[in-house]
C-alpha cells in the first residue's frame, strides 16, 4: 500500500505537467490545500479542501493526491491507486474512475461504511481496507465478484450522502468566496483612500484573485485600553479602516451574506462604544435582498435606544462591486462611501 501511495509522486515530476510545475497559482493553490490538510483536525475540514482543490480543474491533481492526505489523516482519508480502484470495483460490483474527485469521494464513503462494520477484522486505519482492495485490484486475492444485497444498499446510501455532502460543500465555498471578495474589495477600496486597514484575525489567511489578505492588512490592532472581551470581540470585525500613522479607528464594516445581522450589530456596537466620542463611521454590507432584514434589526427594542447616535449605514454587495473602481479613483476618504450607503431613521 506505502509503495502504491507514493507511485503517482514519482513518475509526475518527470512528466513535468505544465498545470502543477509551471503554473505559479496552481503550485500555491495546491500549498495552500497541503497546508490546511496538515493543519485539520475535523473531517469536514478536509472534505471542503478536497472539494476546493477539485473545483480549481488542476491537471495531475486528482485523487492521487488523497494518498498524501492518508498519511496525515489515516483514519479519515484512504489511499488511492489503480489497483485500489480495481479492488473496489471487483467487490463492489461498481465502474468508478479513476481519475475523478467524484468517484473518489463515493469511494471513501463506501469505504468507511464497510470499514465500520468489519473492523474487528482490519483496523480502524484505512489503509488496512485500502490494502485489501489493493490485493483484490491486483489479482492477488480471489472473490467471486459479486457483493450482497446489503453491501449494495449500503453503497446506494453512502454515494447518496457523498453527494449531498459535496453539494453542500460547494455551497459554502460560494458562499465563502463571495464574503472573500467583499473583503477584498473594502481591503483594496481603504488602502486606495490611504487608509491602513485590518481585517478579521481569522481571515487573515485568506487571499482572493492571487491577493494574500495577510499581505495587504496590518497584523493586529492598534494598542487600545479596552477591556480582553471587547479587544476579542472587535478583532473579529471583517474589515476596519485606520488613519496612517494613528490608533484611531475610520470606518468599520462588517459582511453579511447569510450569517446573523445580529452580532455583527453587536460587534460594530462593543467597537462604537469602547471609543470615547467615536466619529467613525460604521456599515454593514449584504447583499441587497437583507437590506429590510437590516433594517427591521436595527428596529428591534434592543437596539433602538443603544444605537441611534451610532453612524451606521447600508451598503449593497452590488453597489460596492459596481462602484468599487470609481470610489479608489475618485474618493479622498471615507466620506466617498456617502455615494452607496443607505441610512434609514428609525421611527
């Protein structure tokens, strides 16, 4: 099994597939995955960066590459070869290909199905399983060929969640890349108004179009007596805009795509009020389908009488993203922003 997981990796390099050895963002891209397989300790973790990488089409970057992620992840990820996929084939009566991330992932739900059930008999190392259907893809160990009917259903339910699972996947990482963007376009919109700008410590190592966050951002916020729930509260702000040179805070956004209008009124809140006499200049910024859900928020009791003397205004997905090239072009400061941004009084 060792021998037929590190096959692929010596025979590519003299290939030398353009898609992997000559192209600078494909090499990051497949980085980036090795270094959040590495750094994953859930299963969902490694699922969404399997789908990611497959999304991105990378020539010589297909299921092969599972067979690094088994011997980070054993009891997750199987390994994966020719002869591993002939196995499965023979004993599950199936046509799975061998190249396809789709197939593999049908794969690996089928495999983990059967492995519960027979463990007392393999391990819960996945490559037990993995080597048995090595020795049946490469003719060493005999079967009649033919699976159960149990096996069968099993393997119906198993492709059935493999699917739904990868749908769901491909959703979030829409929805990921679109927040992403949104990010980007404020990072690019404040640096173009010379402003420093700081972005959510847990997105910092997000990049978007090839641009690293880390690369564009400050490290952290400016030295601020606030107290250690306020300082973490606010660091999970999306984007914030600084004076150069200064600690003090111009322009505060927070991204809303599906996720709760709620607390990120809360935190531009925490952040308002943890600045004496605070003239900055706050937004949230969704898509234009959520501006009454804004709205009818900031209506709510809770926040009518905390809120009224916060400047906070809307801004639309599609206004920042139409509008973006104008406002580093043609603005000064904050004050272009007046251009998008909806403000309502509330009655």
């Amino acid at each position: 099994v060792f021998e037929g997981a590190a096959h692929p990796f010596f025979w590519k390099p003299k290939l030398r597939i353009p898609d992997i050895y000559e192209n600078d963002a494909n090499k990051q891209k497949f980085g980036a995955f090795l270094e959040a397989c590495l750094t994953a300790t859930r299963e969902e973790q490694i699922l969404t960066q399997m789908s990611k990488l497959a999304s991105a089409q990378i020539k010589g970057l297909g299921p092969a590459v599972a067979n690094i992620v088994y011997f980070l992840h054993p009891t997750l990820v199987p390994p994966f070869n020719t002869a591993i996929v002939n196995g499965f084939n023979t004993l599950f009566g199936d046509k799975k290909k061998l190249g396809s991330w789709e197939s593999y992932l049908e794969m690996r739900e089928v495999i983990l199905r059967t492995n519960a059930e027979v463990r007392d008999r393999l391990s819960k190392d996945l490559g037990a399983f993995g080597g048995l259907l090595f020795e049946i893809g490469s003719g060493r160990l005999l079967t009649e060929g033919n699976i159960d009917a149990v096996l069968a259903a099993e393997k119906a339910k198993a492709e059935k969640a493999a699917r739904a699972r990868h749908s769901d996947v491909l959703a979030e990482q829409r929805e990921e890349s679109e927040h992403t963007q949104i990010q980007y376009l404020l990072i690019k919109i404040g640096r173009a108004l010379n402003y420093e700008v700081y972005v959510a410590r847990n997105d910092r190592h997000r990049s978007y179009d090839g641009h690293a966050f880390a690369m564009l951002t400050v490290p952290g916020l400016p030295p601020v007596d606030w107290p250690p729930d306020v300082v973490a509260t606010v660091s999970l702000i999306d984007v914030i805009w600084l004076k150069p040179g200064t600690s003090e805070i111009a322009s505060a956004f927070e991204v809303e795509k599906s996720t709760s209008i709620y607390s990120g009124i809360l935190r531009l809140e925490d952040l308002a009020r943890s600045i004496p006499g605070c003239a900055c200049h706050f937004y949230l910024v969704s898509p234009a389908r959520r501006e009454k859900e804004v709205m009818a928020q900031l209506a709510r009791p809770a926040f009518r009488s905390n809120i009224g003397d916060i400047n906070l205004a809307f801004i639309s997905f599609d206004d920042l993203c139409n509008e973006c090239d104008a406002l580093c072009k043609y603005g000064e400061d904050n004050s272009i922003l007046r251009k998008i941004a909806r403000y309502h009084s509330i009655i």
